[in-house]
C-alpha cells in the first residue's frame, strides 16, 4: 500500500508538473491569462468605487468619464489655494503628456476642486490653462463634491486659518488613472514623480482592449 500511495504521489505530481508546463506555454503563445501590468502606483483593476464623475467644467458644460473612452484620463481632487500638492502634480501630469508625444493627446487630466466656495468657474479655467490648455477643471455644490468625494474614497476637510478666508484643506493627495474604457485602474500617490506616472500611463495606453 505504501507503494502504491508513493507512485500515485509522484504520478500526481508528473502531471502538475505537466499542466504547469502547458499553461506557460499557453501564455506563452496567447493563449492563457493576460500577464498582470507593472504599474507602479496601487493597481486598482476592479475596483467597485470611482465609477462616475458627473459634473460642470470651467465653462458651464456637463462632463462625466464617459465622453472620455479611448483616453487616459487622470482624476486628482484638490483646490486653487493649494500651496505644493496640486501645483506639483499638474505639472508632473503636463510634464508626463508632453513627453509622449503624440500619445499624449490621449492624456486627459481632470482636476475637480474640494473647494467651490473660493474656487470660482473662471478662476479654475485660468489655473488649469496655466499647466496644460487641454486640462478640464470641474466644480459642484458642496452636497455634489461630497458625492464625489464619497465614491472616490477622497478625504478633505477645511482647516481654519488666521481669518475666515484664509482657510486651507486637507485632501487626499492622489492621482486616479482610468483605462481606455473609463475603468479605473490605478491610484498614483503625490511624491512618486513624473517617471512613475508616466510608466503607468503608458502601460495603459499599450493595451487592447
């Protein structure tokens, strides 16, 4: 008995060993799972949050991710009066869409303020310009930023500051990139640095979908 158990063991696992074999060269040749991208941010593939985004732009139009499939749009929450994070960041992401070239046009940053009540319609168009002409600002009711907020899992809060109008907002401080076909897929940390975006931006734009 003992030798019986001892040759269907090693029979068991001759023919692991062969699966294992046979799916490598599946995926190998095409024909298995589509091999995990590298990204360097936190993958966010399936995700059940971050699925919408309705809201007005710089000039009064309607805008949701849904007008945007077949580009890579990047999500970052932040305010006008922000001192370092979002300066940082847009520049990184206008940094990021000029060294693609071409590929570059398929680049949609979105900048959504955590702060309609200082951050006026023009006011947004004017600072959003200031990095890339193409970036769209988006602005709602406090009721609306805070559904925004809630299904992204952002965090902000108003900080008091010396004068009721100087106030300032803690926010999390982050970039969301989306696929081609509006799926998010990647939450981008502040601080990682235009290589990193870039990398994952270009992982997205490689693949078929």
């Amino acid at each position: 008995m003992k030798k019986v158990i001892g040759i269907s063991r090693n029979l068991g696992l001759a023919a692991l060993l062969t699966i294992s074999l046979g799916l490598t060269a599946c995926d190998q040749l095409g024909f298995g799972s589509k091999a995990k991208p590298s990204f360097q941010g936190v993958d966010l593939t399936g995700a059940e949050y971050a699925r919408s985004l309705n809201m007005s732009d710089q000039d009064g139009r309607s805008r949701s991710l849904a007008e945007f499939k077949g580009k890579i749009p990047v999500v970052f929450f932040g305010y006008t009066q922000c001192p370092d994070v979002c300066p940082t960041t847009l520049a990184e992401l206008a940094e990021v869409k000029r060294s693609l070239g071409a590929d570059g046009e398929r680049v949609q940053g979105i900048f959504v303020t955590i702060d309609p009540e200082r951050d006026s319609a023009a006011l947004l168009k004017a600072y959003v310009a200031s990095f890339d002409p193409s970036f769209i600002a988006l602005r709602g009711s406090d009721e609306q930023t805070k559904a925004v907020a809630k299904e992204f899992k952002v965090y902000f809060a108003k900080v008091a500051g010396k004068t009721p109008e100087s106030y300032t907002m803690d926010h999390t401080a982050a970039s969301f990139i989306f696929d081609t076909q509006g799926r998010v897929r990647v939450f981008s940390r502040y601080g990682s640095g235009a290589s990193a975006l870039a990398n994952d931006i270009k992982l997205l734009l490689a693949e078929k979908n």
